[in-house]
C-alpha cells in the first residue's frame, strides 16, 4: 500500500529469502508456526495509519462510557460468567478491514474487537525477522506510541507478572500444544519465563491453584488466560478433570474471563463510526433489508470465524431461533490492495492494545495482519494461495 516499498520489496523478493525468514521464525520458537505465513509484511501509508487510529480511539471511547458494563451485561451467557471480575480488560484487539471510500482514498473498517490477548509475543518476533531478513527500511514501524523491541517486552512482562516470580504465573489454555497459536506461548515462554499450563495440569486445593513445574508443586498466583470458556465447555466430555474456573480462586485473571464477551461482537451495534458499518442485533432489526446481499450475519457466541454466513438469504434469517444471539452487519468490501507477484490480496489489520491497571485507558502497542486472495480472511482457509496467511504491518509515521 506504500508504492516505493511495495515495488522495493517485491523486487528482491525470492523463495531462499522466504524459506530463511520462514526458519528463522521456527529457530525463535523451538518449532514452525502451525499457520501458513505469507510472504510479505503489509505496508501501511500514513494516511491510513492515522484514520486506524482514530478508529480505535473512537471504540474505545466506547469502552469508557460509564454504562458500559450495563450496556453489556447481556453479552455474558450466565453459565459462563466467572466471579471478581476487574474494571477493564488489560488487552484490547480491533480488527479492520481495509477499503477504499467513495472518494477511492484507503480506510478501515471495523470487522471484530476483542477484550482478549492474541500473538503479543509471536508478532513481535515475526516483525523482526521481516525486517532483518528482507532489510526493511526504518522509516516505517511495528510499534507505536515511540515503543521498541525492548521496551515492549517490558510492558508486557509488567502487565502479565507484576511483581510475582514468573513461575507463578502461568499462560492457561485448553490443550495449548495442539492449539495453532501455540507457537506464540512457545514465544511468550521465552521471552517473559511465563509457563505454559492446559487447565487438565491445574492442582486445586480450597480456593488455591498450584501446577507442577519441574517436578515442584508451584503456587498460581496470576493466569494469562488464553482459555475461550465455551469452547472449554464443549470440549469438557473429553477433557477429564480439572477445576471448577466458574468460583472464586485465589488467583489475578490477566485478562478476566468476562471481558472476552463484552468486547466482542457484542459491541458492534454500540458504535457509531465512519469506520464502523452498520450493525444491528437481529431481534431488534426493524425491517430485513431488500438487499441482503450487501449484508453478513454473524453468531455472537463464536470464535475465528466460525459460523459466519457470508452470502446472506431470508431463509437464513427465518431459519435462526434465537436471533438475540446474532448481528447483521452492513458487508464490507475489502479493496485488493497489496500487489503481489502471483496477484492481488487484500487484508485485514489487528491493531493491539495492553491495559495496566491504573492506567485511565489503553495503550496502543503492536499489530497483526492477515492476507487474503478469498471469501474468508482466516489465515486457514488460504493454504492453496500463495502470499496469503498470516503477517504484520509496518507503519508510516
């Protein structure tokens, strides 16, 4: 999307380029990612840099608002609601689209939020490599708000472990080395000491939680929690046991369990932007529009994407029984931006955020992108394509 670097890059572009970069990801992990990465970076113009911005400062003047928790409290299904939960997320993730406007300039548009962490650690690693091995200019950047490799990882390892001894601080999730963002906790483990535990480790005795590490029964004091609870719940027949989440322990849920239902697709018809489509909740939709097509229908209770109906008809809308459970939002059209050797794709760009406490509101950090050449955006359903998966942006200031 930056013509200069876009012309720069493809042209020294080359598959032993691709191949090293690729194995200088799995050396930094201690395995390849489990998720197609694609071949470039995006490159983002400052234009539409500072219109993303402005976006996610609009979302999150949402977040703020005084009635917030009132507004959602709906959005927690009752059998999933944990206890204690805290003032706000500590991490926030917006996703956007990008289009072209009537005036044909690039910008955003909303297409999911989350008060949920994602690749906090992988991202950074995948930037890095980016750069060093295709030589990446410094006039663009990963980060915001002045940050470095550095000092982000000192942001993150005071959010996630405070003053505790990282070995009672654990990264929680369902069967996490089988999960395909597992090359993340592999990094997170690295770079922070942060153990990774699947809640069938978990040891519980009253309101405490310990884990085994190396061999010594540990206390959990803080969980950096990964673990999406209904999907915990439809997976518990064949878990075996491990312990009851839904009470009150004696541990810090970084981020709470809550928050990822909240900050979810929940929110969508709360936010009125020109970077935000339409949306409403289906039992409150006035009258089904004539031209469905231009429309999506999403489940609220659903995670990457599953259960999306892209082409939308009246009988799919006749068909769903509980329709407070579903939004339709006005489509999105993504503009082919990013000129590739193989062809044109288009992308999605997850802007980041960490939420310290104390802190008034939440501090914009890193990102995420994602390449596509289809239908769907997720990075799984592009494995026949080339220059599609998963990859990060580099800004212009």
């Amino acid at each position: 999307m930056i013509p200069a670097l876009r012309t720069y890059y493809n042209g020294q572009f080359t598959p032993a380029k691709y191949q090293a970069f690729l194995d200088r990801l799995a050396a930094a992990a201690g395995e390849a990612p489990a998720f197609r990465v694609a071949e470039t970076p995006v490159f983002v113009p400052a234009a539409l840099t500072s219109k993303l911005v402005q976006a996610c400062e609009e979302v999150v003047e949402v977040i703020l608002r005084p009635d917030f928790k009132t507004l959602t409290r709906d959005a927690i299904p009752p059998a999933l609601k944990v206890p204690e939960e805290n003032a706000h997320p500590h991490f926030l993730v917006i996703d956007f689209a990008v289009c072209r406007g009537q005036n044909g300039q690039l910008e955003p548009q909303l297409i999911e939020l989350q008060g949920f962490p994602t690749l906090f650690a992988f991202q950074e690693v995948m930037a890095r490599a980016y750069r060093e091995q295709f030589n990446i200019p410094g006039t663009v950047t990963n980060f915001f708000n002045g940050l470095d490799a550095g000092r982000y990882y000192d942001l993150l390892q005071q959010l996630l472990t405070g003053s505790y001894d990282p070995r009672e601080v654990i990264l929680l999730e369902v069967a996490p080395h089988l999960q395909k963002t597992r090359v993340d906790f592999y990094c997170t483990q690295k770079r922070l000491g942060i153990n990774t535990v699947c809640v069938t480790a978990l040891i519980q005795e009253g309101n405490k939680l310990y884990y085994n590490h190396n061999g010594v029964r540990t206390p959990v004091k803080r969980i950096y929690n990964r673990v999406i609870f209904d999907d915990l719940i439809r997976q518990q027949a064949t878990l075996g046991s491990y312990p009851n989440l839904f009470q009150h322990l004696d541990v810090e849920w970084i981020t709470h369990p809550n928050w990822f239902y909240r900050i979810s697709k929940y929110m969508l018809p709360l936010i009125h932007s020109e970077f935000a489509p339409k949306s409403w909740y289906l039992h409150t939709l006035p009258v089904i529009p004539a031209d469905l097509e231009n429309y999506v229908l999403k489940p609220l209770f659903s995670f990457a994407g599953q259960g999306v109906i892209i082409d939308v008809t009246r009988a799919d809308i006749d068909n769903i029984k509980d329709p407070e459970n579903w939004i339709l939002q006005h489509k999105v059209k993504y503009a082919p931006v990013i000129y590739t050797p193989t062809g044109p794709a288009h992308c999605e760009i997850r802007m980041m955020y960490i939420w310290p406490d104390g802190s008034p509101r939440p501090l914009l950090v890193h990102n995420l992108a994602r390449i596509s050449k289809g239908k769907l955006i997720s990075v799984g359903s592009n494995s026949q394509d080339t220059w599609v998966g998963g990859s990060c942006c580099f800004f212009e200031g």
